[in-house]
C-alpha cells in the first residue's frame, strides 16, 4: 500500500485519521502543524505517495503547504480536506490531477475512497 503523510491540526481528527488509513493497510505519517509536514516531505520527497492536507493551520496557510509539497516531489499526490468549500481551479495550480478535495466533516469510508481514488489516478 501507500505511504502517506497527513497533516492537520486536530489530534483527535489526525488519530482518526491514521487509524482508518492504516486498517487499510496504509504507513502513515502524522503531522500537527504545516511546518511539520513540509519538513517531513521534504527531507524523504519520493518516500511519500500521498498527503492530505488540512486547509486551515494556525502556522501556514493551508496553499501555500499544498503548493511546497507538490513542489518537493513532482509524484506525491495531495487530498486537501477542509470545513469550507475550495474551488481547486482558484488556487494556481498547473495540474490538477494530482489534487483532490474531500469536504469536512466526511465519513471515514469517503476518506478511504478519496485516497484510494487519487492513488489510482
């Protein structure tokens, strides 16, 4: 299965998170802070196939995390989670087959079919 790295920064969220994804045969890496998670990215950038990404964080903007992961490996894929909606065409992105959106709160079936989706693309 896939390595993933998933930031957000909820911990009871970020726990459920991994537990789901890891019953499904996932290795996870948590991330509490957006800082966290691009440094994670960056130091192993092709030992990630996928991150999900929170859009709210108190220390970054949750586009600017989506643009520096995607720029630290040019394979990870990112699904960006949030409470609020978010047009994917409005953030200046070159290619969007990478990204994909899953609106809070979802289920975590939705979460398993948003990842296993974007790892297939």
């Amino acid at each position: 299965m896939a390595r993933i790295v998933v930031v957000d920064d909820e911990p009871a969220l970020l726990r459920l998170m991994q537990t789901f994804l890891s019953r499904q045969g996932h290795e996870v890496v948590c991330c509490g802070t957006g800082g966290e998670g691009i440094a994670k990215v960056t130091a192993a950038p092709s030992e990630f196939e996928l991150a999900v990404l929170d859009h709210w964080l108190p220390d970054m903007s949750g586009t600017d995390l989506l643009h520096q992961v995607l720029a630290a490996s040019n394979a990870i894929r990112v699904l960006v989670c949030s409470g609020s909606l978010l047009n994917l065409d409005g953030l200046g992105l070159e290619d969007l087959s990478r990204v994909s959106f899953l609106q809070k709160p979802y289920s975590p079936a939705k979460l398993v079919t948003a990842v296993d989706e974007l790892l297939q693309r």
